[in-house]
C-alpha cells in the first residue's frame, strides 16, 4: 500500500526541499499525507481543468510543477481559479504535491532535462548554489555545448526539440558553441550567463528591455515559451514515479497544453 | 430556492463589511455564492468537531462569527486544524460565512447582545467609528447603566447571566454603575473605557498588566470569558436568519461549547 | 532662436509630468535647458546607437519615449549601455528629453496613437486617472471598438497594423468587439480590461501567468511587442514638433529597429 | 561597604545578560551603581506602592522582577504610573535593578523555582538556547515528571502549591506525566511543548485560542496566574542576597500581592 | 498660588505644541503638572550644570528651549549626562518644561527675537507652515532686510549684536541686503532661501558641503554658533514669565554660556 | 602608455575597495578605464571650478578624495553643481577617480598624513577595523602621542600645521598627551576616543551637542575645519602618483582652496 507520504518522500530525493527559492512554495500543499494512492496524475500545472482531468480518470494524486497555492488564499471560492482547483481536488479526495524551483534546480530536474532536449554536451552548472548528498553541483542553469552551428540553424533545433508553436529572440551576433538555458523566467541570469562566457541563452518570459540587454552584451536570447521549455520533465518524473511505484498506475495529463499560440 | 449568495447579502445588512477591522477576514470564505441551501448550521467557531456536526446534519452552510481562514494559508492538508475544518467543509459540499469584527461593531451585534444580556440600559455605542445608513453609529465597545451595585453582585449577575463556569476581576475599588462592554478581547480600550467615566468593564483575555493598569486607573475588570461574552449573539443571528429565510432550516450548533474551564 | 526649454515646455503640455507615475524618470535628463536647438532626432529608445547616429547628424536634441537614466547611475563609464549613451550624448553636446508615462496616459499620447492604429472607433480612457486641463480623461489603457471580426482575423489586422515580425496569444474563446490596448508592459491591467467588458487585450511583454489568467477570464489576450506597440508615437511626435518648431529641423531615427525578432 | 555595583555584578551571575530576550530591559535601570547600600527590597513589580513601601522602610535599592521601564519613556512625571514609581525611587534615593527574561531563562531561576514548586522531577531546560559557563543548559522553558495523576488530582496541587485563587485551564484528555512550566506568558510556546511530549503545561496569561489549540493538540492547558507562578522567585532570590551579602538587610516586600480574583 | 500647569499653560500660548516637528518632545518632561511654583529658573539647556544652579537657588521649575529627554532613555543612571540631570531635577523636587522647535517656530519665538537682534527690518517668516489663532504666519526661517552693506560689515554687526567669540562663513559675492536668519542648526532650509532671493543666511552647525552649497548658490552663509543664536530668547522668555506671573520669582542660569570657543 | 585603468590598480593598492564604508561610492566614476593618460590633476573635491581649471590644463583624469558622484542623479544637466562638473568633465573628455572613506582609512591615507602634520609619535589605529595584506591594521581614527602641552599650546600648533584661518574647540579641563585625529566629519567616533584614553581628539563639522558631549567626557574636541583636516593627503597623493607614472604629468590644483572663513 503506498501513501501519499510514500510519494512525497521520494520527491523530496529527487528535488530537496532545501534547494527551493526562499519565496516558493512546494511539497503536499492539499489533502492528506495518510491517504492511499492508486492512481497519479502528473502535469505541469495544476489549473481546473488539469484537477477535473484528474478526478475523472479517478486520481488519488495530483504532482505538477507549479504549486496549486503560491499566493496563500484568504478564501477558497469558485470566484477564481485557485479556489476552483482547491476545491476540485478536495471534493474529489485528491492530494496535491509539487515541485517547483527545487526542481528546476535539482541535479536530474527541469533544467538537466531541457539542457539534454536542446542537446548540449558537457553539461554544468552555472554558479551552483551547492552540492547535493552524491555531492552534485545543483543550481538554477544549466550550460553546455553544441557543435558550432549558424544562430539560425540552432532556432530551428529548439523549435523541433521543444516542440515550440514559434520562437522569440535577439541576434546577439555570434555562432552557437557555448549554451546557456533556465526554463521559466530565467532572463535575469543573463548577465551570469554573459560574465560565462556563453553565446546563447535559451529561456521564455523575456521582456524587451532583457531582449535589449541580451545584444548589448552579444548574447543571443531564446524564448522558446515557459510551457515549452518546462514541459520536458513531465514525462521524465512521470517515468521515475512509475518505476519506484510500479503498482501505482501513473498518467500524464492529456489535455494540458500551452494557451499561448503564435501568428 | 435560497442561495448562498442571499445569505451573505442579508448577513451584509446585518454587519456589513466596511465595519470590520482592516486585519480581519470576512464573508464568503469556503464554497460557493451559487450554492443552494436548505440547511444552515451557526456556530461561534468553525472548529473541525463543528464543521463535522454540521455534515452530519446534513448542512449546506456554516455560519460562524470567528473566520475558518484568519491567516491565509499555505496548504490545506490534515495537518493542522484549520486545514482539517476545510477539507471537513468542502468534501461535504458546505460552503462556510462568518461575520466577525463587524458583526462587533454593528448595532444589534455581539456588543448589544452582550449588553442586554448583563443587564445595561442606556446602552450606547463608545468612541463611536461612525454610523450607519440609518443613521445609528457603531463601534466596538458598548457603555450603559445599572442601578448601583457591589462589585460582588454584580459578579453574580454576570457569572448567571453568561453561563460562566467562573470569572477572572480586579477590584477598582467602586461600586458598579456604569458599565462597558466589549466581548472576546477587548481589554485594549480600557484607558477609553476609563476616560469614558465607567467604573466597570466586562471583557475577556485579560492580561497581567491589563489587570494593574485597572486597579491603577481605578476601574473593575471583569473577565468573564471569550466564549462566553460572544456566544449570546449566536441564538440571536440563527433566529434572524430564521425569520429571513423561513424555508431554510436553521440549527444552532450543539456541541459547541466553550473548552476553558475553571478550578 | 529655439532652446532645449522651449522644447520642454512644448512637451510639458502634449505629456504633463503631473500625469507620469510615480517611479518614473521624465523631462530634461541630460544636457542644458539653455542650449540652442536647431536639430532635433526623435526615437523611442536613446540606446548608444541612437546617440551615435543622432550625433553623426549633429542633432542638438534627443527626445525619445524612455528615459535615458531610469536607475540613477553611481557612474558614468563606458562599461554600461546607460553610460556609453550619456558620454556619447555630452560628448556630442546633445541634451535628452524624454516623455514616457506621463505620454502613455497623456490624450493623443503613445495609447491613443496605438488605439487609432489598430483601427478602434469610440475610443475612451479606461479608468480615468484624472482630466486634464481642457477636461480631457487621460490615464493609461484605452478601449475602443471594431466591427465584430474573428479573432483570427484581428490578429492579421494588428500584425499588419503595428508591422509585427509575429504576434503571441491566447485564445479567450470570443470574437473581437470591444478591444483594450496598452502599449508597453501592461498586463497587469488584464482585470480592469476583463471588468470592463472587453473581449481582447493588445499589449505586450506578457508572461506566461498572464496568458492563462486571460484564458480563464475569457479574454483574448495579444502580444503584439513592446517595440511595435509604442513605436508608431514617435512619428506623431516628430510631426508634432516640426508644425510647433518649424525653424528646427526634426528627425527620425532611422537605424532603431526593433531587436527582436520570431521564427 | 556594599555599593549598587556590588549587587548588580552578583545578580549578573545568577542572571547574565546575555540570557534576556532582545526586546527586553534590564539591569540597572535607575539610580546609581555608586550608591552604598545597606536595605533591599525584592519584589516581583516596581509598582508605585511597592516603590512607596520601599522608600517607608528606608531602602537604598529594589529588586524586581519586572523592569521600571519596559517602553522607554518621553516625560517621567505623575501622569502615569511608571513616572510616579521613578518619581517615587528617586525622590527617596532608592537604585532600582531588575533581572526578567534573564531570570525567566537562567538555571535556578523563575522557572526552575515554579517547576520545583509543582514538584517536578528530572527537570530540564526544552529546547535550551544555550549552556552557561557552568555548561548547564538555559532556556525559558521547563519540562520534567511527576508519578502519573489525573488532571483534576494536578489541578488541586498547582493550586495549592502556588496559592492561586483560582486556576483556568483545558482538558487536553490526558492524565498527568510530562509536565512543562512557564511562568508568565508562555503559551505561545505551546507547540514546541507538545512536540516534546509533555501532556501538561503550566503558564499565564492564556487566550482564547490558545486554549483550543492545547485541545487540538491534545495538551492539558493550566493557567495559573502571572503573579502566582512567577512570585516564588522572589523569596529565592532575596535569600540568595542575604546569603551573598550578609552585613546588608533584606527584605520581601510585604505589601505586593496579585490584584486579580477568581469569582 | 500658582502651578506648573499654570505655567504650562501659557508656554503654550506662547509656543503652541501644534508648531513643533514630529520627532521632537517638548511640554512638561519631568515633575507634575501640580506641583506649587514660587521659583523658575530660564536656561537654553537643561545640562547636569544648569539642574544643579537650579536645585542650589531653590528653583521648583526649570524652563528651558532643548527638551532634558530627546532619545527616550531606557535608564536613568548617572552613567550619562540625561541621567544625571534628571536625578538632580527629582531628587531636588524640580519640575522641567521645555519649548524647543514650537519656540523656534511661534511668532516672537527664537528665530523673531534673533532677526531683531540682527537687526532686521520688514521681518517675515519664509515659506510659512501656517497661521496661528491671530492670523499671525508661524515657520522656521525668518527673513528681513538691512540697509546694504559689505559682507564685511555685516559680520562685525553680527559679532557685536550676538557677543560671538568668533564666526565662520562662506563669502556668496554679493552685498547685504535680504537676509534669513535661523537660530541653531538650519543650514538644511539653504535652498529655500536662495530660491526666496535672500543674499545672506545666519545659522550654527555648518558643515563642509554646506559651504560649499551656498557659495554655489551665491548666498553668504555665516555660521555664529548654535549657542549664540538661539540664547537671545531666553531672556525674552524669563521677562515674558516674571511679568505673566508677577508673584512668582524668574531668574536666568548665571552658570550656562557656551562651551565652544574660537582659536 | 598608461591607462586610467593603470592609475585605478595604483590606487587601489594604495586604498582598497574593500576598506570603503557600505554607504560611500569610490572609483571610476566617470569616463572610461580604456582611456590614455598623459596629464592627472590632483584635488580634494572635484568641484565645477577643479574640474575646468583640470580642462584648461588639459588634464585626461581627475584623482581627488571626495565623489563627483555620491547621491546618484536622476539627470546630469548644468542646473546643479553636481550635473556641470560631469558635463564639463565628460566634454573635455577626462576621466574621474576618487578614493574616500578608504582613503581615510587606508595605512598611509588621510589620517596617517593628518597625524602627521599635527605632530603625533607612536600612531596608531584606534579600533581597527582589520589589517591588510601586508599585515597593518586599518581603520578610520588615529592616536598618538606628543610630549605633554597646554591646550592652548596645540591649538596654536594645530592652526600653523594645517594653515587654519581659524579654530574651533571646547575644553575638556587636561593638558594635551593623547591625540585623536579623524579628517572630516569624524566627531561620532568621540565615545570612542573617549574610551581609548586620548584627551584631544582633532576633527572638523563637529555640532553643538558633540561639543558639550567632550566638555562632559573630559576630552579637548577640536575642529580644524574639513578641507584643513583632509587636504594634507592631496600632496601626498599627488606624490606617490607621480612616483608610480613617471611618464605621466601629474599636478595638484592650484585653485582648489576652503570656501570657509573665519571671522
């Protein structure tokens, strides 16, 4: 019989709590650590339509990326959707555990997986923030390197690999050799993954005046799209849920996708 | 067919929102505005043994004068009490109201209940913060008057008339004549209470120095309990309801009862 | 003869400093109010390149949209953009003015330029910060109407519109009506616009968040590039400047493009 | 010849300094450490009849509990009460030094004192924040054993032993074992009491929800008075100064008592 | 018979409480309201010197222009300065009352009596705070005129009218003609009173920048001494007390002068 | 050929970054560290006049003590001396240096010059605030020794070493043994010159309540002015410069003197 309990800890092996921002908010943020799992769902956000997903195929666990509480809630109404999906997973009896930037920063989480999509060698990280138990560096980037291609060349292998609808990004007027990425909004590296010494860096969220920071500097900057560049680990984690449990039965949610498309 | 929604409408005329205080939590704080209800529970608090009453009964809101969420939090897990009582809630499909400092405040509130139920006449609003569309003004403390007592009567009178297992006082050295009254912990006000020419103050949560700061200020102070000074208000906010909603079936909690007892 | 404070205090009066928010940098930021003008160069950004190229042409005046020092500098070096600006501005002897959200909010400014490109009609001020002196409402987004066209449709019109390299959306499940513009990073006035009753949003810099918070409140909601949302005022200030000063002559940047680009 | 130096360096080693809360005042907080002297007087509160009491008997120095001066304050005249108790001390020429948290927090202090009075056994500091230069652990709270009773059989010792009026308290549902003690206002360290296993807790000063909080978490909850479980300390602490300073008179005010009453 | 409120009481006509700045803490510090006066004694300061000339004349109130509590003390020791005045004032039976920037600020307060003995003429009060209950402008800075002389000349007239041992001053490069004068440290009101065209600033407590600021400016700025400028009103004071209280003795500190010197 | 970049290694092995105070801003602030230099003026402010008489010279860097930046300017136009320096420095394209706070308290800096000049033996750093790479404490305030005079007798010393217009000083009631020196506004390091043992401490804009704070501490407080207190390490400065760049033209100004006078 596995719990709820028995998910977090192992979560906790993959991403420790202790590697999480100061301000995030992650672990068993609903329902109830003794409940017995059968069935887990697993996606990156947590929204209303990914819990009724859940509570249709009978879920007894939601685990996501994005927390399903960030800003703590002074009620938890159908007037908006965090309450909606709130109350969703409780009439449905479904826990809700998370990994946010624990896992962006986990040796093995979002940005390893991103780093391998986009395939760079050599991978490291950059300016870690420790090392883990195996004494692993761990961290928010990642960098790497790529076989020297044309900036034109490399957008098109983002774009396949990531599966992006388009891309947005700056020339910063070099080939690409050495690669910077941070799913999310990571732009605010940017001036760690010049200082470096990267030619390219690939993350989503971007801002103009990042865009114009980024050619200043002679970085090329990616934004391939914070859904795209974070939705890599899904399947991954999915997978390592499956093999530690194997009688639980795990599931990737099939209806979340990004809303954002391009023209 | 009643909604959840009139019944936050009708408590909004009872206490309205703009006299709660700026730290306070109130309102709809569980469920939905567009729940029907047939059933609905009052309580003092929204505690888990009240919250589990009420689904038995089979409830479709709870209505409470203390906030199920006071800090707002962030997770809602069988952790702790308050994620306990909403998890309580929401399974069993109740949506949950309170009316707190504002229902403090407002004319016919817990401070008028508390006052008539001592015994005051001429009961006004002290310091009041303004006064409400009928031109009546409200504010948190009540001061009347009663024919000139013995303090240790009047202890009698109240310890009878709250139902109090026992009473905490200081002696101000005066018989008992006029009188103000703020239910649960209100011993904030006394030196307003004192500078108001009362000689006695009923209140609750009376602490060490509040009590010197009385006997220094020369005035009785009376703590006869949070339970006790606010639980009157809940039989008088189920009859309204009642009389408002006469279809809707309304029931005054049973098991609730205060957990301090004296020795 | 004209000087730089003529100039200001013709741009006083199209964007009034009073109508600027509280954080930002505007008016006379570099140079001398007593400096004679005889050519001006207009452009959004006074990025070094534009202070080159205004210098080459021996420009007296740069008036652009964003200021020149937003963060005030501890120095002014060649080692940032900011400082290679200002050196190449002094060096050149050429003073900056800027207007940026006192000319977003201003009537006839950056918004309403924006509002009257992407072809809205009854345009108004969406939530009125003030009115100016000729009884004006004037604050930053407005909304205006179009003839009910598919959303589809409305993006092509706004690609072709503004001149974007591509657009990002999302799809808020409406046609296009009633439609809110706000040249910049205005997204966080995604609510306002939602509670107003308008079904699409033009902005820029919009984050992933964002997107869906559109998605769940049925907006749809365009990115349409910073650049290309606020570009399209400067030739309606350089025109403006020229019939006001018609012994100075007035420029446009050529060479500042927008940096970024989609594939 | 003993001076106020003499005195405030030996409480110094009962009570270091370095034990207080950072909030806290204490010491020597007014007169002289010069001052000679031969008459002490030790009470649990510099109040303005015990400051009186103190200047009929001629004494050149009050020891206290609680600090003269908590809030610094703006004027000392005969308006409140704490200008009256320095007016008073230093018309009469008495020092005034007082040890609190220090004293709250040190071995063989108030705490120590109360656990001893309710007759625990194998005390120890809980969660000690340090060890003292004898290295024995300090910290504010006590924990330790008594042979296992019911609540009701402890309630009558505590009472008896401290010579309480009353006692106010909550039935956590558990016989009496592991028993922590603070004097004064300690419930707010009602968790880390629970998380240490102790069934019962003794302390002052309890609110409302403090008390459901012990009912939650399964804790008997005893409130046993500010006065009535810290005062014991002064009779240590007196005999303590005569021992130390035998050619000096010392002296328990006679006059202090506790100003609130159980009815 | 005549008390310190009395007293108080027409300080306050004087000075009125409403005219002093926020931090500063003026009124009755120390004694009681109630106390009998048949003694006053005037000083500038209320320094350990001033008290004791005070207690050694017999003196039961000390009225002076700086406040003997600024920094809320969390002792009264004779360890410090504060301390040691405050027990010599108690110990002695001596009530102290201040006006310090309400006295700066009235109508014939410190900065009116120190324009006249600058000989000012057409005395105004620059950029006034407000109107008192005469009508009469109240504020910091008072500005009036001379017939014009060189710097030079003024110098010396300053010298002679304030008993200076010395001056410092900065030469601005202008003759005397509108001067602004503000008794002890009002070098930070420089701007404002270049922008209201005075040539010429007298105040104490100059520092290096400061100089530097009013050359820049063009202004004189003369530096005679926080002492030697605010002085002139205590005697003014004494004289307005002894003929207000008739029956009441006023004596001015024989003892104060200030402690600075020139070299 | 030598850059600024040169000069600022120089002074940083002379002053390092790391002994700045947390507030200060020290550096290149302006213009380019890549520029040559063939001509460095040398100054202790870089006031608008330095900086012109640095261009009339034909100076490519300015090496003073004070900032030409401290408060960050949210524009640089001629409308403030802070704006005309750097335009008038960046026009004539020269680059500007300072070393402040570490210059005070580097070995060999400000202090250790000033104690020179009046004379001390056997100096030190009073509280250091750590030592250097070459083992020597560091640290803002000096003390020495000098063979036991009157107060009046170093006074006299102090104006002819420094060539004071004038001094101002209180006495602290002892001859002259222990000196503490302390360049510019120093005078809160006093307690501590105090507790060191020193009977004179020499600063510069020392306020009345510093002066009376000395008088009650028995300690000589005397200021000799700020420019006459730091402008001593300006030759020393300009020495060691040239010394290290022989091929570079280094120069004091000529017209760099105190605006201050005494009178």
């Amino acid at each position: 019989m596995t719990t709820v309990n028995d998910i977090l800890k192992y979560i906790e092996t993959l991403a420790p709590k202790s590697m999480k921002e100061h301000w995030d908010n992650v672990g068993l943020l609903c329902g109830s650590a003794k409940q017995e799992v059968s069935k887990i769902m697993v996606a990156l956000d947590p929204f209303e339509s990914v819990c009724k997903e859940a509570a249709d195929w009978g879920a007894d666990l939601l685990v996501t990326h994005h927390p399903v509480i960030f800003q703590a809630p002074k009620a938890i109404t159908d007037d908006d959707g965090v309450g909606r999906s709130l109350l969703q997973l409780i009439r449905s009896n479904i826990s809700a555990i998370n990994a946010h930037t624990n896992l962006d920063c986990a040796p093995g989480g979002v940005n390893d997986v991103l780093a391998a999509k986009v395939g760079l060698s050599h991978v490291q990280v950059l300016c870690p923030n420790g090392v883990d138990e195996e004494g692993r560096p761990w961290g928010l980037i990642r960098c790497g390197e790529v076989t020297s291609v044309s900036l034109q060349q490399f957008l098109s292998r983002v774009k396949a690999a990531l599966g992006c609808d388009g891309l947005r990004y700056t020339d910063g007027g070099k080939p690409v050799c050495k690669v910077a990425v941070g799913g999310g909004s990571c732009a605010s590296a940017l001036r760690q993954v010049a200082d470096a010494g990267c030619d390219t860096f690939v993350t989503a969220d971007v801002k103009y005046n990042q865009f114009w920071d980024a050619k200043e500097l002679g970085v090329n900057l990616i934004d391939a799209g914070h859904f795209a560049t974070e939705n890599p680990v899904v399947a991954v984690l999915a997978a390592k849920l499956q093999v530690a449990f194997p009688d639980v039965e795990v599931k990737i949610s099939e209806i979340h996708a990004d809303c954002m498309k391009f023209y």
